[in-house]
C-alpha cells in the first residue's frame, strides 16, 4: 500500500497529540474517512465538528475487550489500522509502584494491540489486505531508567509487531512498527513535569495557572527543557515493516 488517498482508516488515541495529528495529515493526504477512536468519543468533538462526515467518531479503549469488539463491527470497511493510543506510566525498576505501573502498562501497549490486531485483522483481509501500523518508541530499543517499565512494555510491543507481520503477511496485511523519539504529547509534558525541581513547579503556580490542574499544560510549551539524548546510534525516527 503506497498511499492513503480514497482509503478507509480507523486511529486510536485520535483525541487529541500525534493520534490527532494522524487523523488531519491523513485527511490532507486523501483518505475518505477516518474511524477516530477515544476512551471517550465526546473529546473526539473538534475533530468531527472540523471534517464532519469525514471524522466518525468510535469509542476503543485499549484496557477494555468488549470496546474494541464492538468498533470492530462498527467499522467493517476500515482499510488501516493505526493503533497510536498507549499508557506511558514513570517509574524506574526499583520504585515501589513499578510492578504495578508496568501491569498497566503492559496491559494497554502489549494486550491491547493483540486485542486489536485479533479484531481488525479479519476486516483488513476480506478488505484487500491493507495496513496495520503500530506505534511504537525509541523507548522498544533502548530502555531509559526513569520510566523503565514503559520501555519494557514498548520493547514487549515491537516483538508482538514483528510477530503480527509473520502471521499476517499471508492474507495480504502490511504490518508497521513506527519507532518515535521523544514528541511533546500529554503524556510527555506530564513525565518532564513530574522531574522538574519543586522550585520551578511553584514559581511556574504563582504565574496564574489553572488551579484546577497540577500539570499546567499550556504554559510548558513554552518551557525549555535540557534533555540527555540517547547514544548517536539510536535513531531519531525510524519507520520500519515490523523487522
């Protein structure tokens, strides 16, 4: 599959960082409609007000089965799958949270895409075969201590990808592993906040912040942050068919 022009595409975590930024190049490339998948479809609003019928809106929550049985049968045609959602929790091996931190972890990045590779993988054969795009991180080559058990999960993640594209290789289904360097989601801005000095977290409350949020999301985009970059052989992104 070479493009994405009059195809049919589902995306998880569609709300709102890269899953969103997916959903818009996508449509700017072509594609005829987007499945938009969130926990909760009533943050997926922007997009389908944006796109109208373009966008149709789909609740899939990685941690739940029966939610992605049921998109499943609700997005029969879907000629992609790209599964971006995921849980990126901070604990190194030793924290005292880091066994459960990695169980949640695991149960959304590793057995929520094989929950949804088993469900859309039928649909993408009687549909021609298409795509599955997994996104994976930096994070599945090179584990980074602060947040261990996320790399652990990421690294669990890239070899059930390589798997999917030996299994479903056969029927025609392109499977993709993208590998991520560090990107200023949600997810993200959260870790950076909770290393930051507590100097800086209180200067940064007395500036008018919400009080109603502890992470003050919209002023840390214009925040600087110094941080220590892998070793040079780790690539910055790499898109690669699941190898």
């Amino acid at each position: 599959m070479q493009s994405v022009k009059g195809r049919i595409v589902l995306v998880t975590g569609a709300n709102r960082g890269i899953g969103k930024s997916i959903v818009e190049e996508f449509l700017l490339a072509g594609a005829s409609k987007i499945y938009a998948a969130a926990r909760n479809p009533e943050s997926l609003k922007p997009l389908t007000d944006a796109y109208g019928e373009r966008v149709v809106a789909l609740r899939i929550d990685l941690n739940d089965p029966g939610s992605i049985t049921i998109a499943a049968r609700q997005a029969g045609d879907v000629e992609i799958v790209i599964n971006n959602a995921g849980m990126l929790n901070i604990a190194n091996p030793m924290a005292s949270n880091a066994v459960a931190a990695m169980q949640d972890e695991m149960e959304v990045n590793v057995y929520g895409l094989m929950r949804m590779a088993q469900a859309f993988a039928p649909l993408l054969k009687v549909n021609g075969g298409g795509a599955l795009v997994q996104l994976n991180s930096v994070a599945s080559m090179k584990n980074f201590a602060d947040f261990a058990t996320y790399s652990a999960s990421k690294a669990a993640s890239y070899s059930i990808t390589q798997g999917l594209r030996d299994v479903l290789k056969e029927q025609g289904t392109q499977v993709v592993s993208v590998l991520r360097w560090s990107v200023y989601t949600r997810a993200r801005l959260r870790q950076i906040w909770l290393r930051m000095p507590g100097w800086v977290k209180s200067q940064s409350r007395r500036n008018s912040f919400p009080r109603r949020s502890s992470m003050p999301w919209s002023r840390m985009n214009f925040m600087h942050f110094r941080i220590p970059w892998p070793s040079r052989s780790v690539p910055s992104i790499t898109i690669l068919p699941a190898i």
